[in-house]
C-alpha cells in the first residue's frame, strides 16, 4: 500500500539547500578557537586609529580671532524715523494761517470757477439764496452749528447755465455744504437736502456725507489731515499721495474740488535734511569759493612778477 504519490514534489523541492545556521555558528567558533584570541595591533599599524593633532595641525579648529580681523556684518536696514510736522513747517517757513488756505473750484455743469480760501474761521457754500434765518427758525441744533461755525462766512457759487439736471440739483441744496479747517485737518458739515459724497485721502471710495438736522445731530466728516499727509508722504516717498478732496452734491454735474495750498512746500521741505539749511548757505559757499580763487590767483602774480 502506497502511503504517498511518488510523482508529488513539493513546491519548492528545487531550490538549493542552505547551510544550517547551527552549523556555520559552530565551526566559526570552532575556527576562533582555533586561531586564539585577537592580538594587539602594533602603533604603526594603527592607520586609523584616533591620534592627537598638534596645534599646528589643527587646520579646522575655530581659533578666537582680533577685534580689528572681525569683518562686520551687514545691520538690517532701520527706517529713518519719522519728522514732525512742526519741524517740516519751520524749514518751509510754512506758518499755521498758510496751512488753512485752500483752494476750492466749484463746476457747475461746463461752469467752473476758482477761489483761495481760508478756512480757518470756517465757510459756508450755498448756489442758492441765503435761507438761514428760516433754518435757526426750525431747527435749533443747526441754528447753532450756523452760529458757532459759520458766522458770517457765506461763499455763495450762482450758476448762470442752462442744464436741466443742474438746476434740478440746485432745488435741493438750500443751506449748502459748511468747511473748516482745525486742528491742522479739513473738515465738512452737510445742511442741504440733496446727498453729498466725498472722496480724499481719508476716503478713497466714495464716502456719504449724514446731514445735520435736530433729529440726526451734527454730523461732520473729516477730508483731509496734513499729519496723516504727512507722515504718507514719508512712509511712501516713491508714491503720489493723494492731497485733494472731491465733493459731489447730487450728481458729478455739480461738485467742487478741495487743494490744500501748502502740501507742495511741505514736499520740498521733506527732501531737505533735518533742521535744513538756512537760504544764505549756498551765497556763503559761493562767497568762499570766489575767495579762494582770488588767493590762489594772486598768489600766482606774485610768482610770475618774482621770476622776472
């Protein structure tokens, strides 16, 4: 009785046989044993062993090196700090009564007209008739904005065109707009009844401008800065920064258009040193140099006439 097929192999019957791993242990120490234990490589064999580098040898060693050898690294770049603006104004000979002249072109359609203004006292704008005294009448809270901020400073801007769309606007801007100019910024009040919209520095997309009336409050707006200008101007001397003050009451066919008069000067005072020099520093150094020249040509008579 047959207990296996003959002709059944095992799958991987055909692979070559390994050494048993109890067997290569044994004679590998059977061999140690054989040839004794390792013995001491002699000094001049040691190739690589580990050998102390004389300090002549020590190529790579950081060594402390002199004050004066050590090459200074670059400091990273400190912005200069920022002037103020008192001191711009002193080196442009700027005082606080220029810097509250602005100039204020009014377009009223293809009507264009151009005033310079002070606003230190504040000013009122109208295009109408001067309909005051019917306001402190029924409203107190700008009866006394009127009074406080406006006095007598009426600009009245008339129009004598005849587009449609203009004198629609005009119907509802009884009362006008109110500007002044404190604490070194320009500001705004809206009394009339159509909207008003301004663009600036402050506001670079168009900025609703509330209207003051006893239910609302006084509601100003602020334009423009000369100490935000200022320190713009600094930040970002490659940039134009924007300086004038779009206002738009209606529609773009009636606006006016707001420059300070000084940021200009401001400018130049900017690109002069701190504390700049005075205006007679270039004659004094043109005196000096004609002064040397005299000397040295007077010297060289001298010369000449000695050699002959």
């Amino acid at each position: 009785m047959k207990l296996a097929d003959p002709t059944w192999q095992l799958p991987f019957a055909d692979l070559p046989r390994q050494e048993n791993s109890r067997t290569s242990t044994t004679s590998t120490l059977y061999e140690h044993q054989q040839m004794g234990p390792p013995q001491p490589v002699a000094q001049s064999q040691q190739m690589f062993s580990p050998q102390p580098v004389g300090q002549s040898q020590q190529m790579f060693s950081p060594q402390p090196v002199a004050r004066s050898q050590q090459m200074a690294l670059p400091s990273p770049h400190v912005a200069a700090p920022l002037r103020k603006i008192e001191e711009i104004m002193q080196t442009a000979h700027i005082s606080d009564d220029e810097m509250a002249v602005f100039s204020i072109s009014v377009g009223q359609g293809n009507q264009l007209t151009t005033d310079l203004i002070n606003l230190m006292d504040g000013i009122q704008i109208i295009f109408t008739r001067d309909v005051n005294n019917i306001i402190r009448e029924h409203d107190s809270v700008v009866g006394q904005l009127l009074d406080d901020v406006v006095g007598d400073n009426i600009k009245r801007y008339s129009y004598d065109g005849n587009d449609v769309k203009v004198k629609k606007i005009l119907k509802c801007s009884y009362g006008g707009i109110i500007l002044k100019y404190e604490h070194r910024a320009l500001h705004i009040w809206r009394l009339c009844q159509a909207r008003v919209f301004v663009e600036s520095h402050f506001h670079q997309q168009k900025r609703k401008v509330e209207r003051c009336c006893k239910d609302s409050g006084i509601q100003r707006l602020s334009t423009f800065s000369y100490q935000k200008f200022i320190t713009e101007v600094q930040k970002n001397p490659t940039i134009d920064v924007k300086d004038s003050t779009r206002i738009t009451i209606g529609t773009s066919d009636l606006y006016l258009d707001v420059y300070p008069e000084c940021t200009r000067r401001l400018k130049v005072a900017l690109k002069q040193p701190a504390g700049g020099a005075s205006d007679e520093a270039p004659s004094q150094s043109i005196n000096s140099v004609d002064q040397s020249i005299d000397i040295v040509t007077m010297q060289f008579a001298s010369a000449s006439l000695e050699q002959r």
